[in-house]
C-alpha cells in the first residue's frame, strides 16, 4: 500500500508543468468557419501559425499554446482583421531526458479570406 501511495504521490508531482510556477494555457476546444460561412475563394491564402508552452526542470512553466493564440500568429500583423476558416490543428510535444525540459506546441493550418 506504501508504495502503491508512493508511486502516486510521484506521479502527481512529476506530471505538473511547474512545481513552483505555471502560467500555461492549453487547446480544450474550437471552432472553425466553413468556406460557406465566409466569401472564400479559390485563392485564398493558404497560413499557418504555432503557439508554444514551456516547461524546465518541473520547477517552472510559462507560455501560451492555446487555438487562438495559434490562429494569431496565422493571422499576423497585417491580416488581423480577415477571417481564418477551414483551419486543422494539431499539437507537438517535445520532452527531454524525462520532462526535465518540455516544449508542448499547437500548431494550425488554415486560409484566409477577407471579411
């Protein structure tokens, strides 16, 4: 029982991202135009964007791999005000010698048409 209690209290610390500091957000759900929601066009820009997280040491973990952050790196600065439809997501994990250093990534592909 001791180990069974031991092997869990284990588990529970080695799987947080940061035993002394977190502030990551994470992809839960989303929600994608279609191309008949928008005036899409055979032409469309074609984009992709990635959002990232990071983890170091089990001790501390910062950044934002969140869709929608993802969708704005997509977007970038001159096309904020367009719409981004038909978008696939993924998400990439990359952990190091057992977690001692992690990089968890979202990335999206989608196109971009004008509003």
């Amino acid at each position: 029982m001791k180990k069974l209690l031991g092997l869990a209290l284990l588990v529970s610390l080695t799987s947080a991202c940061g035993m002394l500091y977190t502030d990551v957000r994470g992809p839960r759900a989303y929600r994608s135009s279609t191309p008949s929601e928008v005036k899409s066009s055979p032409t469309d820009t074609v984009v992709t964007g990635q959002a990232c997280a990071q983890s170091a040491l089990f001790l501390v973990a910062w950044g934002d791999a969140g869709y929608a952050a993802a969708c704005r790196d997509a977007l970038g600065a001159g096309m904020s005000d367009w719409v981004l439809y038909d978008v696939k997501s993924d998400s990439h994990v990359k952990s190091v010698l057992l977690g001692i250093y992690t990089k968890v990534c979202t990335r999206v592909t989608g196109k971009a048409a004008r509003p």
